[in-house]
C-alpha cells in the first residue's frame, strides 16, 4: 500500500513527536486534525449517527493519539492506524448513543442556562489533572509512555516490570482516562 505524500510527512512528525520534539507535534496535531474531522464526518454520515457527533469523536480521537502514540509502530503506514482510531471512537460513541435517549436542542433550550465563554477555557481538562486521578504505577506508565516517549521495555525496566504487566496496566489506564473523560 503506498502512502500519500501527506501521510509520509506527517509520520515524519510523528517520529519526531515520540523523540520529544514538541515542535513536530504540534505541526502533526494541526496537520491531522481536519483530515480526522472530515473522516468523522464522513463515518458519522454512513452510520446515521447525528453530524454534531463527529466533533466529540474527533476530540476522543486526538485524545487517544496522545495517549497510545507510543502504540504506532513507525515502521508502518500512519493512515490504517489513524483510520482505526475513528472508527473504534465512532463505535464507542454510538454504542453509548444507543444507550441513552436523545432531545433535540430546540425541545430544552428555554430552559438552558447561558454558559459564560470567559470560563470555557477554564473548564477544559488538563492531562495533568486527569492523570492525577490514576493510582501508581498506571500514572507512571502513562506519563513515560505517552508523555515521555519511553519505549514500553525502558518503562518495564525502569519500574521493574514485565513488559507485558506495562502493556496491560496501559491499557487499563488508557480505558480508565477514557472513562473519567466521558464522564467529565
């Protein structure tokens, strides 16, 4: 499968991003963030799920790339990986739609309160914050993985762990983030 010049380039960040260069980081997230949006969109359109839902899916999916980044393997393509993202976001989502009943906005809004903008950007979660409500050693796992960029075996060894026991604390502090960010 050949790669666009785009997706080559933005691996190219991403490499760069999991070495600690913030810079290419930042260029990644900006780059791929209206690639994930229109793909949203598109995924939310072939499942009936409602256009508004693509932004909250976009958002569970750039979260997830700066937790499991260190997941990619950079030998491979980046675009099945991120392809795989959406959809298992949009699955998520549409599973915890299926679960709860739906008013349209116009139904409710007299009876809405105004959100005051100046402390939307107050209200916003921090990694920091949502990383402090995880017990050790999932914390310490996250922050070396997915903050740090150590590699899973530097992480093992570093906290004295089996790689495996690291894969599988990852994963139940990645679910346990996203949960608590649901939740929020």
């Amino acid at each position: 499968m050949k790669q666009s010049a785009r997706e080559e380039e933005w691996a190219a960040w991403l490499r760069l991003a999991m070495k600690g260069e913030t810079q290419a980081y930042s260029r990644f997230l900006v780059a791929v963030t209206p690639h994930l949006r229109a793909m949203a969109r598109r995924r939310c359109d072939q499942y009936g799920a409602p256009a508004s839902e693509a932004e909250d899916v976009v958002q569970e999916v750039l979260l997830a790339i700066h937790l499991k980044r260190g997941t990619w393997d950079p030998a491979r393509p980046l675009g099945p990986w991120l392809t795989t993202i959406v959809r298992n976001k949009l699955v998520d989502s549409l599973r915890r739609r299926g679960r709860h009943g739906n008013v349209p906005l116009e139904d409710v809004a007299d009876f809405l309160e105004a959100e005051d903008e100046t402390h939307e950007a107050a209200d916003r979660l921090d990694a920091k914050t949502m990383l402090d409500r995880l017990k050790d050693p999932q914390r310490d796992i996250v922050r070396s993985i997915s903050l740090e960029g150590a590699s899973v075996r530097e992480t093992a060894e570093r906290l004295k762990m089996t790689e495996v026991a690291v894969r599988v604390s990852l994963h139940r502090a990645l679910k346990s983030l996203a949960a608590l960010y649901r939740s929020e």
